[in-house]
C-alpha cells in the first residue's frame, strides 16, 4: 500500500521540531521567536533539500518547546536531542549533515543546563 507520495512507511527518519513561539512584550523567558525561530526553520527546509534529503528528515515547526532561555531551541528525533541555534550559517549545516546524515550528535550545538 503506498500514500499519494508514494510512501509505503509512515514517519521519517529524523524529524526537526524549531520553536517559532512569540511572546509578546517583556516576558522574563523571552521566546524563540525573537531570536530567530522562523528563520531557523526555513534555513532547515533549505539544507533538507540541498543536502539531498526530502522525504527522510523533516523540520516543522513547533510551539514552545519549553527551554526558552536556552534557545532559539531545536530538538531531533528519534535521539531527543536538543540543540541551541547560535550560528545558523554554520549549526544548521553540520546539523544536517552530522546528526541527519551521519548519525553524530553535534557536541558543540547542546543545550546544557
Ligand atoms: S519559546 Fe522557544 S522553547 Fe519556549
């Protein structure tokens, strides 16, 4: 059985959530949205592509992901890991690449608490 797309499995192998929560006003914890969200996540969709992987990663967006002081805030699964987005030029590359395409996590991108 395959979906209009063709697809005969449901989900992707990794799928990007990118926090694009706004908060307007002075909230002490800010939000994603300020910092970038929106931007991050079309960058994402942009590497997706050139990198040769639509239909196997996937980058949505995504409400507050609840570590707003940490972000922008970026998490990929299946792994669950988390990831800060402070040079998207550079972060959003090596994500891709790195995490989606060769399976390393992307030491110097994790949120530490
Ligand atoms: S506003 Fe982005 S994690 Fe809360």
């Amino acid at each position: 059985m395959k979906d209009p797309k063709g697809r005969t499995v449901v989900g992707f192998e990794k799928h990007i959530f990118i926090c694009e929560n706004l908060r307007e006003g002075e909230h002490p914890r800010g939000c994603c949205s300020e910092k970038g969200g929106a931007e991050i996540r079309l960058r994402f969709k942009q590497e997706i592509i050139e990198q040769g992987l639509i239909g196997k990663v996937r980058a949505n967006k995504a409400g507050c992901l609840d570590f707003c002081e940490k972000g922008p805030t970026v998490v990929v699964y299946p792994e669950a890991i988390w990831y800060r987005i402070s040079d998207p030029e550079k972060d959003i590359p090596d994500i891709i690449r790195e995490h989606c395409k060769e399976g390393k996590i992307v030491e110097r991108c994790r949120i530490q608490l």
